[in-house]
C-alpha cells in the first residue's frame, strides 16, 4: 500500500478481521451526534476520510444482522502533527478495555527501526509504503526517535580515563530522511527484515540511498507491558597511548620475521589486513566477519602449504576403490569423480584442528571454535544478522592468537590488555506508550 503524506496523516484503520463489522470515528472534541466518520470497511487498513484530533472515539456497526462482539483490537495508526508515528489502539484483556498507545510501530510485537539520511536521494512530497506491518518512509522534514549515540570520547580522570559519549533521549531530527520500521517474531528477525528492507530501498534506487544510520532502535511493543526501546550503547572512544622506545624495535623484529616467513607470509600479511579491516567496522557483523576471514585464511593457508588434513586424505583412500567398484558401469563418471574427491574433502572443522594442534592452541580457544564456525554459517545463509558481543570478542582473541603464533610475539598486545567492552545493553520503559487502562465509556461498539 502507498500513502500520501496527507493520507497517512489523517491515519489508517485497521481491525480484527470481522466480514459484517464498519468502522467510524470521531474526536471527542467538540463532538456532535453525526460527527462520525464515513463508514470504513477494510480491516487491513482503511484511511481515514478526515482529519481528527484527540482524544478519539471509535464505533462498530454491523453490515448484516449478527452477534458479533466489536473485533478486538482495532488501531490507528498515523502520522502525528509533531513528525512521530503513533498507532492508537482498542483492546480487550480479561474483560477490561483498554486503550492503548504506540510510538514508532503500527502494531503489537517485536519491531526494528532503522533511518537513514541519504544526502543524494532526492524526492517531491513525502511517501509511505506499507506492507502487513512494514513501514518505510521518505520524509522531508522531522522525524522523532530515540538518540543512542556512542561512547566516543575518552576524558582525563584524576584515576586515569572516562569514556563518555552524548546524552541518551528522545530527539528531533531535520532533513531528507528514509524510515524502515519492521516486525518479527524475535527481535533478530524483526532487524533481519529491517536490513533487508533498507537494501531493497538501495538495491532500486541505487548507491544514492546509502546514507548515515542517524537512528536506530529495538523496539518491543508487548500486550500488557510498557512498550519497551532495547538500545545498545556502543563503546567506541578510545585512549591515547604514547609508544615508548621498545615498542618501535618490537615492530622493527617483527617486520624482520614476517619478511622470512616461507610458505605461509602471503596468508599471514592477509590475515593481518583483516584484523586490521575488523578493527576499523563499525557494526559487530563486520567485525566478527573480518575477524572470521583472518582466521580462515592462516588455518586454511596453512593446511594447502602442509599437505592437507590426513584423516581426509585417510577417508578417500580407504573408501575410493570400495565407491569405484560398487559404482562403476551405473553411474556417470564425471559424478563418480566428484563423489570421490569429495571424501577427501576436510571440513572446516578438521582444517582448524588440524592447525590448531600443529600450533598448539590453547584448549579453550579451540573449544570455542565450533560455535564460532556455526556463527559465521548462520550468516553466510541468513540466519543470523548481527551477533552477540561475546562471538565477536572470542573470534578476535582467537585470531589475535593466531598471529602471535605466526609471529612468534611472546607478549600481550594492547587489546589483550584492555577491558575489550563492545557495547553496553539499555533497554528502557516508555512512561507514556504501552498498556494503559482507560475507562470504556471513551469507546463504543
């Protein structure tokens, strides 16, 4: 559905679904008895004929003769004179009627919002797409939303540093901006179609909709509860550090090695350009991939300049004249073949042990590696869009270690030496959104 700014403005209706119920509303304001609305008969979403202020009343009627009790929950969604979306809803829990508000979301559920300001996407009046409970919208003015900036600046403290950042609240933005609120049945799919909504948006109107995240929040709008914002507040300030005398002929040794490196230097430069390329992203899915990359280069690097994994190579030896006989004159050699190579094939899994054991990794870093291979699986195919801080953290150390082993480095680098926080969780209530009881004398049926 595509609304105009004027249609989204006098808002959208929409009820349980219900083939004998017409809706009207009404404000309260100054009402009289034929105030209503013309009757509207869509309950996946009907827009308002005109526009009303608040509070609003809303009626049922029925098309036909029936027992139809009014068809619980009914919303209205719409743009807000102050630029806020907000979505008014009528429901009924245990027997009492409630009214409910939202802000930012059109219905109950696990939302993400994402927007964006694209300073080379041009556009003449507002627009609004909706789709079941996706909203996307091209706006040229305000928007409203909750400001969750980073933890960027690093202040001299009489104990040593603070890292610090802007204060966190509700802000007004101006500008051209492309808003992408979505749903999900968790909060991570809910920021997986958020994600995908905003490459579709790039993926139409090109390099163009690329623009600065100037918002963005988890939103958790739950029957009976406060509606909820579930922010993480990035850690990004960092100190300065003044490098003393040893640090240089530390770099000066190290240069010296990587250059005698033999068969494995080109993984090892590789590897070291994508630690360096995950410590330069910004969001925890570029780092955890850069980081996933570097290792994935040294243990595969190494197992091609070694030979390859033995307990593979034992698998095709063992099984290849068996699979030849038991096949040959029933299937298409070209098949034969590649069923053949593919048991002498190491898995992922096998190559990183492989490495692991001839370097002698520490247990717990090899332990923790089939949940971080699962991690990257799961974003390769889609089923993860960010993940957590802890993968991150362990994918880092794991390749940080990997490379003191190549480079023989026997002290801590000034990552292993720091805290290491990606993030700190702050989730917040709503005093003024969510489940809030009304009197139902503010409602008819």
């Amino acid at each position: 559905m595509k609304l105009t700014d004027a249609e989204y403005q006098r808002g959208l209706l929409s009820w349980a679904p219900s083939p004998r119920a017409i809706a009207s509303v009404r404000s309260m304001k100054d009402c009289q008895p034929d105030d209503w609305s013309s009757p509207l008969s869509d309950p996946t979403g009907s827009v308002v004929p005109e526009v009303l202020g608040t509070p609003m009343q809303l009626r049922f009627g029925l098309a036909e003769p029936a027992a139809d009790a009014m068809p619980y929950p009914a919303r209205l969604e719409r743009l807000d004179p102050d630029g806020a979306v907000r979505t008014r809803i009528w429901d009924r829990y245990d027997g009492d009627e409630v009214q409910l508000t939202l802000a930012h979301v059109p219905n109950y559920g696990h939302f993400h919002r994402i927007v964006i300001a694209p300073a080379l996407l041009f556009w003449d009046e507002d627009v609004i797409v909706r789709s079941g409970d996706v909203l996307i919208r091209f706006v040229n003015g305000v928007v409203i939303g909750e400001y969750v900036p980073p933890m960027n600046r690093v202040e001299p403290t009489a104990e040593g540093f603070a890292i610090t950042g802007d204060p966190v609240g509700t802000k007004t933005l101006s500008g051209r901006f492309v808003d992408i609120v979505a749903p999900g049945a968790t909060v991570q799919e809910a920021e997986r179609r958020a994600r995908g909504a905003y490459g579709l948006v790039t993926l139409l109107f090109g390099d163009q909709a690329i623009g600065q995240v100037v918002l963005e929040n988890r939103l958790e709008a739950l029957p009976r509860t406060r509606q909820r914002c579930l922010a993480d507040l990035a850690v990004t300030g960092k100190p300065g550090v003044a490098l003393p005398e040893e640090a240089f002929l530390h770099l000066d040794e190290l240069v010296s090695r990587l250059d005698r490196l033999d068969s494995i230097k080109k993984h090892v430069e590789l590897a070291l350009h994508w630690y360096e390329q995950g410590c330069r992203a910004d969001s925890r899915l570029d780092r955890f991939v850069a980081f996933f990359i570097g290792a994935e280069t040294l243990f595969k690097g190494y197992v091609k300049a070694s030979g390859g994994v033995e307990a593979a190579k034992g698998r095709k030896s063992r099984y290849e004249p068996a699979l030849r006989k038991a096949f040959r004159g029933t299937m298409e050699q070209d098949v034969l073949n590649s069923l053949v190579n593919h048991l002498g094939r190491a898995s992922q899994r096998e190559e990183f042990e492989t490495y692991a054991s001839a370097r002698k990794l520490a247990e717990d870093l090899r332990s923790r590696f089939p949940r971080l291979s699962r991690v990257r699986n799961d974003i390769v195919h889609g089923d993860v869009s960010e993940p957590d801080p802890d993968d991150v953290r362990d994918i880092r150390r794991l390749l940080t270690t990997m490379l003191k082993t190549e480079l023989r480095v026997p002290f801590l680098v000034p990552w292993e030496q720091a805290i290491g926080l990606e993030s700190i969780h702050l989730p917040f209530d709503y005093q003024e959104y969510g489940w809030i009881p009304f009197d139902s004398s503010e409602s008819s049926t």
